[in-house]
C-alpha cells in the first residue's frame, strides 16, 4: 500500500511549529471550508462552521462525516495561521469568517 502524500501545516495557536497531514483530505476540507465561510461579519461559531461543512464533504474520504470535526479545526487554525481566515475575538462564542 502506497503511503499518503502529506502537506505541511501551521496552527495559528502554537506559532513557529507545523505538522503534517493528508494532503488529499487537507485540501478537500480547504475547499469546503472556504466555501462555507462567509466573508462579511458575523461569521460562523465553530459548531455552525462544522454543521456547514457537511453536506459538501466528499463522502469518499468522510464517509458519514467521521473524523471531519477534527479536520475542520485543523485546517481552520492553519487557515487562520496564513491569513485567510479571520477570528472575531470580541464576540462570544468566537466566529471566523474569509478575509
């Protein structure tokens, strides 16, 4: 079985360290993620950006929605550590939204 080509991620909370991941999952949550999220405010809270993801998840590699909360906060920090994605720190709960 061939190994899973990875792609290099930030997370905006532990500045200066990366990680690696699924590049084709990584990617997919990418799309979806910035498709979702709204460029104006008020944004989206977490539960509304994972709620908003699912119907346009690639059931192939989230079959259900298995394990696509973790891959919605994942690529969130990461967006949020390259600036495309903005946190409303004022508000309450927290909401993002694109730049």
């Amino acid at each position: 079985m061939a190994k899973a080509e990875t792609i290099e991620i930030q997370n905006i909370n532990v500045p200066g360290r990366s990680s690696r991941v699924n590049a084709e999952k990584y990617h997919a949550m990418c799309a979806v993620l910035l498709k979702v999220l709204p460029k104006r405010d008020p944004g989206l809270t977490q539960k509304e950006m994972c709620e908003a993801v699912l119907p346009h998840l690639p059931q192939a590699l989230w079959p259900n929605g298995e394990k696509s909360m973790w891959w919605v906060k994942t690529v969130q920090l990461d967006l949020e550590a390259k600036g495309l994605v903005i946190r409303d720190r004022s508000a309450k709960p927290l909401r993002w939204r694109r730049k």
